[in-house]
C-alpha cells in the first residue's frame, strides 16, 4: 500500500509489480490510474518503508522513484519470501 507522504492523505491499497533498491511499481486496487506524476508518496510494505516521489504514470501503474535506497538484503528477503523471475522483470524485457 501507499499514500501520499502527508500525514493527512488517504491510504490506497494496492501491489509492487516490480521492486529494486532504487525504485518500485506500484498498482494502485483500482481499476484507473489516475495522473499522480511528482506527487511524493509513501510506500509501506510489511518488509520496509520508503518515501518517494511517482516520476511514471503508465497503465500498469506508478514508476516511484525513493529517496532513500531500500537496503539489497531487504529486497533479497522478499525474493526469498515471494519468488521471482528473471524472465517476467523489467530488465530482462528490457535487455
């Protein structure tokens, strides 16, 4: 889940669809992605919190970029926790 980084802001629900040190996917449980571009965000997740800023909006969801680097070991648990495959990730389309 996610929220705009205001202690205000409403929370939404939703999915990492990708995830790296540097940055996440994120789907928002809705079924439109509304245009969000530049809005800082918090990204909470039962392995780490992050704070961000949405830099894509695309139809599959948010490109966030954080401010901090999530730690390599945390993204490594949740490999471990959730599997993963190189073939279906961002980069190995991309390559």
């Amino acid at each position: 889940p996610w929220a705009p980084a205001s202690r205000d802001a409403l929370l939404f629900d939703g999915a990492l669809l990708e995830l790296s040190c540097g940055g996440c996917t994120f789907r928002q449980a809705s079924m439109f992605v509304l245009d969000r571009l530049n809005e800082s965000v918090l990204i909470h997740t039962e392995f780490f919190d992050a704070e961000g800023r949405i830099r894509a909006v695309r139809a599959d969801g948010y490109g966030v970029q954080f401010f901090d680097a999530v730690d390599e070991a945390v993204i490594s648990r949740i490999v471990e926790q959730y599997g993963f495959k190189v073939s279906e990730s961002f980069l190995a389309k991309r390559n």
